[in-house]
C-alpha cells in the first residue's frame, strides 16, 4: 500500500481528518486538485464544537490567531441599526473552555491547515492531483489519477466536495430537497466600515426574502440575498441589481468593492450512505446544507472527528474494524438529518417563506426570551452545535439520556477542564465516590443536568461522546459496557 488511507479533497473536512488520523498514529496522503487554497471566504464561522476538535488536533492556537474571536453574536437590523438579536456564548462557559466563535474566512482556514498537514510526519498532502477513478476490493482500493498514477492504500475517504467524484463512483446520490428559491453570495470590501464593530451581523427583516451580511474580517463583508423570482441569472448579477442589494443593507452612502460573486441554489440533501466497504465520504461529499447557520464546514469536521478514531483503529486491523466503521455511517447520518438540517432548515424558512410582519414579530419574541438564561444556553447550544444526540448507534447505549451527547467540558477540582485531561483520548469519568483502579477523571458532584444517581462510571470516546453511563458500577460491568463502545477494538485501561 502507498497508504493506509488515502483522502481525497483537502478542502477544510480533508485536512481536519487528515490531522485527526495523524493524532491517532495513522499515516495518510491528502489528495487535492488545487494547487492553492480557495479564493472566496465562503465558511466564515468556527464554532466551539469544532473548537474542541481542532483543539485536540492542534489547530485550534493558529486558526484563532488568526482571525477574530466574538463572545457574542449581535445581530442588528440593517434598516435602523438597532440591535435584533444576541447569543451570548458566555452563558455555557461551564461547559465551553472558551466560549465564542471563530470568524475566518475559509481561504484563511485552509491556508492553516494546509501548513500544519504539510508539517506532521504522518500526513503528507499532493495538490494539482486530480483523482479520475477508484477500483475497492475486498482488501484494498486503487485509486487513478488523470495524470496515469495509480496509488492502494486499505481505505479511501471522499472530502471532494457536492460534485466530486468519489460518491459518483459508489453509485450514491444527493437525496433531499432544493428550496424553490435562488441566493447570491459575495464579499463586499466597504471603503469606510461605520457600522457598529460590536455587530457581527446585518439583516433586514422588513422585506420579502433574505438580505443579511456578516463581517468577517475589518471592513470585509460576506453578504447573502435572495433573487427575486422575475430576474434571470445575468440580470441577478447585474451591477444595477448588485448595487441595489447592497445598499439595502449597508445603506445609500456606503461605497463598497466585491471581490466575488456567485448564485446558486440552496439544497438540504444527504447522501443515502456515508461509508460502502473500505470508502467513506464526509463533508458536502455526505451532505448538503443551507449555508444559513453556517453548520456546513462544521458539520464536514464533526464527519472527521467521529470518523477519524474509527478509522485509525481499522486501519491498524484491530478486531470489529469494521464494525466501527459501520457505526459512523449510522451516526452521522442521524445527527444530519435530526439535528443539523433541522436546525439549517428553520433559519431557512425564517429567511425565504415568513411574510415580513411575522417575522419582525418571530424575532421579537425569540430577542424577548433568549434574556432568560435557559434560552440563551439554549440557543448557545444549538448555535455553537453542542446539542444534539446519536440514539441509533449499536455502539451507544442509548437507554441512559447523556449516552449519544458531547461531554460537558466541565471545570475539575485541579482548575483543568475534562477535554484538557482527555486530549482526545478515549477516558472513563466517574461521576460521585467510587475507587476504580483503571486511569479516569473524578467529578467528584455531577451536574442536575446528567440525570445521573452516583456512583456512575461514564464511557467517553475519542471524539467526546458519551458511550455509555454505567449505573452501580463493578469492574465486570465497565469491562462490558467498554467492550460494546469500542467493538473490542480499543483496550480498557490501555
């Protein structure tokens, strides 16, 4: 084999899961097709769920250097300026290490992670390659460049994106719906930002259809609009109907630049399976999202967090490999379609089909409850993609309600929070007085929110999920529930 695992796409999801097989130990080769990193800001947001992810894989210092980091997202109307709407990320600082956003544009993102796959010694990444054809067996998959090179690593992962070629060569589709509507996309450079800087977004909420903005760098705007539905594309990307878009949300007086452009159409789709045999896909190779929320690049990651240890632990040949494998197919598909595209689809339909009164009044009553730290923990969680839960999974049990869900980050009695201990490793938390002679964390009074009667020993995986919660512990019941966790493939105490 050139590889145990070759990548096929270094788009952000390639090069995430590339550094998260290097964690785990696994060599693999990263094949892109451009030989630069994209040009437009397209994803613009990393939030703190990808946050704990990048942290474990070492990107996460140099992705927040370099761009700008908000505690708060403040939404203002773009018509008066006023404030609409705000998520304060501080709200679940007991279960966030640092809770914020990262706002960087995706040219910058992958300019990272390109620099830091290139470093590790087990990564090694080949752009200008474009991947024509893959033949799997039962043992390996070759795959064929269009230059006539052939590579055979055991596995192949398809992170080339909605129209790349891996999902085409499983005889997958893209299932779902498209929204009957079309959006422009572009980045404006304001010559003069007057814009309230505590603001990351602008929207006007009293017009048919969708007009917002967001800042991602100084002065630099990704702005999003509807097209009504009378223009053709040409006549949608005039300079007269740009210019009018544009001063519908910055305003008569602002002078602005676009660096870029485009229309397409907005899709929730999903491919029918993430994984046939010894290939895989991930990112908007498994799935189609809207880009309102900005869940589609994170999602793509939480693909490679949840997939990398699996892989990695196949890839060694350890016992059930395939088992676990299997498993990422199950849970990624669930967590799109019950949490991810519900979530995309709302924010959606807020923006394409409310009428401007019931929305205006939508946003009100939303403004007016998230004050209550309940809703604002809420919101925080569903914003920053900490919620949701795998019930599906053979290898979660499910029966308990913290089983399937991300570990709280919480603050342990050494100052150290639990994902600081973890570093990505597979750990045992025990949950109340209980003496266990294998490596764990303490929590010594557990969260009301666990539901948990201590002494509990939970099963934390990899990727930060909860396995399983063993109630009334013994040494032979963790052993059990260990081994269905990790299909045997993943020693206790080891």
């Amino acid at each position: 084999m050139d590889a145990p695992v070759i990548i096929v796409g270094g788009g952000p999801v390639g090069l995430s899961l590339a550094l998260g097989l290097g964690r785990y130990g696994t060599r693999c080769i990263v094949l892109e097709r451009s030989t630069e990193p994209v040009a437009e800001s397209r994803a613009v947001v990393i939030w703190p769920r990808t946050q704990d992810i990048l942290r474990d894989w070492g990107a996460y210092a140099a992705l927040r250097e370099a761009g700008s980091f908000v505690t708060t997202i403040n939404v203002a109307n773009a018509l008066t300026g006023a404030k609409l709407i705000a998520v304060d990320f501080s709200a679940v600082n007991d279960v966030v290490d640092t809770p914020g956003a990262i706002i960087l544009p995706q040219y910058e993102t992958e300019r990272i992670l390109r620099s830091l796959v290139s470093a590790h010694p087990l990564c090694e990444l080949r752009t200008g390659v474009t991947v024509e054809s893959l033949r799997p067996d039962s043992q390996y998959v070759d795959v064929y460049g269009a230059d006539g090179t052939t590579l055979r690593a055991g596995y192949v992962v398809g992170c080339d994106g909605a129209h790349g070629m891996v999902r085409r060569a499983l005889g997958l589709t893209l299932e779902g719906i498209t929204y009957d509507t079309r959006v422009v996309l572009s980045d404006e450079i304001l010559e003069a930002d007057g814009n309230d800087p505590s603001m990351t977004a602008r929207v006007r909420v009293d017009r048919p259809g969708m007009r917002g903005a967001i800042r991602f760098a100084p002065k630099t705007w990704r702005v999003i609009a509807t097209v009504d539905r009378d223009l053709d594309d040409a006549a949608a990307l005039s300079e007269e109907e740009h210019a009018r878009r544009l001063r519908e949300i910055f305003g008569d007086d602002v002078a602005t630049t676009t660096v870029w452009s485009s229309i397409f159409k907005i899709h929730r789709r999903h491919a029918q399976r993430f994984l046939l045999g010894r290939v895989m896909l991930a990112g908007d190779a498994a799935h189609l999202n809207s880009p309102a929320g900005g869940q589609g690049m994170n999602a793509g990651i939480h693909d490679a967090a949840n997939l990398a240890w699996k892989l990695a632990l196949a890839a060694a040949g350890a016992h059930n490999g395939d088992a676990l494998l299997d498993s990422y197919d199950i849970e990624r598909r669930e967590m799109l379609t019950d949490t991810v595209e519900r979530i995309t689809d709302r924010f959606t339909r807020l923006g394409l089909g409310v009428p401007p009164r019931a929305r205006q009044l939508a946003i009100r009553a939303a403004s007016r409850a998230i004050r209550a730290r309940g809703m604002q923990r809420k919101a925080c969680r569903a914003l920053g993609m900490l919620s949701g839960r795998y019930t599906k999974s053979p290898i979660i049990d499910a029966r308990h309600p913290l089983a399937g869900r991300r570990i709280d980050d919480l603050t342990l009695a050494d100052g150290t929070r639990i994902n600081q201990q973890r570093r990505g490793e597979a750990i045992l938390v025990v949950a109340g007085e209980f003496a266990l002679d294998l490596p764990h964390l303490q929590v010594p009074v557990p969260p009301k929110r666990w539901h948990v009667k201590p002494p509990v020993v939970i099963i934390v995986r990899p990727d930060g999920c909860v396995a399983a919660v063993v109630e009334k512990p013994t040494r032979e019941r963790i052993a059990k529930a260990w081994e269905t966790a990790f299909c045997g493939a993943l020693r206790l105490g080891g």
